[in-house]
C-alpha cells in the first residue's frame, strides 16, 4: 500500500459548519442554534479509511450527512475530486451521487419493505443509468456473489433476511452503482458481534478489490482499530485530533481522546487497565463552552483553556492535536 503522503486527496472538507435552528417559546428571543458541526476542516486519501469517533451528540453522522448533502451545510466547503459538490444543483449533485454512497446504521430502516432485492437492486443501476437494462440481471447476480448472498436472494423481501444479510444487500446496493467514496454511519453497531467481524472483513475485502475509499462513523473503538488507516476524534461539533491508527493508539496527544481509549475492554480478566473517569455531562451544543469546548471536563483544563480556543496543529508527523498542552502527553 502507498504511503499516505504520495495519494492523491479524493475528498477535503474545509471549514464545514451544520447548524440546526431551535424553536423558541417567544417572538423577542434570539434564534437558537443547535451547532452540531462547527467549523472542521479534514481530507480523506483515495483508497484509504478514515474513522470518526466520538461520544453520542459529537457530530460524527452529522458530518457524513452534510458531506452527502442530505442535510445541506450552513457554511464552508466540500471538496470531491476537486470540485466543490456544495455549489452543484439538484441535477448535478444527483450526477454525482453514483460516487457518493452510504451504507447506514439500520439496515432494516434503508431498504424499501415493499421492494424485493431484485427492485433495490435494479432502482439503483437505473437512477444513475450505469448498467445497460439487458445486462442488469447478471450484474445482481454478480453483486450478490461478492457479499456472499444466494441467487434465490433476489426475488425475497427485506424482512426474510437477518440483520447482518440485510446490511449486506445494503453494501450491494451501494456497489451497485461503482462509488468512489461510501460513508459508512455506525454501519456495524446494530449487529451481533460475530457478524460484525464478517462485515468488516467484507468492506476489507471489497476495498481491496474495487479500490474504494472509506469514511467510517463509529463510537466502538475496537472496530475502528480492526478497518481504519486514520483516525478523527470529534468533541462537541469540533475535531480534536488525527493520526494515524498506530500512533493515536499508541500515543493519543489530547486529553479526551486519552479517556476514549482507556474506556475500550480488555479481554483479559488478569488485566487491569486505568480507566479515566471524566467528570460531569457533555455540555450543550446549543450553548458550548468558551475557549477549548472540552475545559469543563478535562483534568488538566487551566484559565487558558476556559478562554482562548486551541488550534488543530500538527504534533508530529500527520499527527494533529486540538489542545495547548499537547506537548506534555508525548
């Protein structure tokens, strides 16, 4: 595999923003704003994945969402292949979405009840006009036998296929039309813990195969270390820290993401880890603190961190931390 520094940059988020207005009980007070995503900026190499992680609330599937444009951003910038998809039309962006697929958490909740897999199957190839009609059926056949579903799958209904076959027509679907990119949004959480394994063997798998590029949401730190070439630790609708997978495992730079790791299980009862134990609730996104968003519950926080806010600034080599204290955590 190429080094991460010679590919090429596939999709680059700057400055990207997705604020969601509150209702308020009264005409005279200010609009409110639930800031879900606020002000991140990141790139994603081809061929490579990229996880998010972070507590529930963080941003994490708020940020797929607005990079697909199912909710539309309320500011910054999206680049894919170097184009800016945000200044697209509706007809362009739909052009465009053979190579932005999503793969979701619910794989029961995203496929259509009332349509066999043959139907989800051939709306897809249809929409995007990337399989002729007459060579449609063996293309099914085709996407079946690489998720590892039977022929006869093609003329049953949704609800006559467990959770991890249904999420595996749901990584054929996404196939279906040749992405470059698919976001997959807690594509693993809803599944039991063996068939998680054989999903995300199979994403391996396919992305070997098809040279695809992956951005995985998760909050299950032991499945982002099994798929992930880098890691983004999000916090209250900002980024904290990237790195590697390696180095943010081994050497974590940023006080919350110290927390998030010292949470995973250890399987081993002999072995006893120490587990940092944050102090008090995730503060509201509608009203966040000041300066450093994580001061109100970081042990290390001082009168700096309640004022002024840190930059995402690169602690060693593509390892970026959000905070002013990083050097003492090397």
């Amino acid at each position: 595999m190429q080094a991460a520094a010679e590919k090429k940059v596939l999709l680059k988020v700057d400055h990207l923003k997705q604020y969601f207005p509150v209702k308020t009980d009264s005409l005279f007070k200010p609009k409110a704003y639930v800031k879900a995503v606020d002000d991140i900026s990141f790139h994603l190499y081809e061929g490579e994945t990229l996880s998010i992680v972070g507590e529930s609330g963080c941003g994490k599937s708020t940020t797929g969402r607005a990079i697909l444009r199912l909710d539309e951003p309320t500011g910054g910038k999206v680049f894919f292949s170097g184009q800016n998809i945000l200044d697209l039309n509706k007809k362009e962006m739909r052009k465009l979405r053979g190579d932005l697929q999503v793969i979701f958490q619910d794989p029961f909740a995203s496929l259509n009840p009332r349509q066999t897999i043959k139907q989800i199957l051939n709306e897809a190839m249809a929409i995007q006009n990337v399989v002729e009609k007459p060579n449609r059926m063996s293309r099914m056949l085709e996407l079946l036998g690489y998720v590892g579903l039977p022929a006869e799958a093609l003329d049953r209904y949704p609800h006559e296929f467990s959770g991890g076959q249904r999420q595996r027509i749901g990584i054929a679907r996404a196939l279906a039309v040749n992405p470059k990119l698919i976001i997959c949004d807690e594509a693993v959480s809803a599944l039991d813990v063996s068939i998680q394994a054989q999903i995300l063997n199979l994403l391996k798998k396919l992305q070997h195969q098809f040279q695809l590029t992956f951005l995985f949401i998760s909050h299950d730190l032991s499945v982002v270390r099994h798929i992930s070439d880098r890691v983004m630790v999000m916090y209250l609708g900002k980024v904290v820290e990237i790195a590697d997978k390696k180095a943010l495992f081994d050497s974590p730079l940023h006080p919350y993401t110290q927390a998030l790791l010292s949470s995973i299980p250890v399987p081993n009862p002999t072995l006893k880890r120490e587990r940092i134990m944050l102090k008090g609730d995730v503060p509201s996104p509608i009203n966040p603190p000041s300066g450093c968003r994580f001061h109100t519950r970081c042990p290390f926080a001082t009168e700096k961190c309640k004022a002024e806010e840190p930059a995402l600034r690169e602690m060693g080599e593509k390892h970026f931390v959000s905070c002013h204290y990083a050097e003492k955590f090397r």
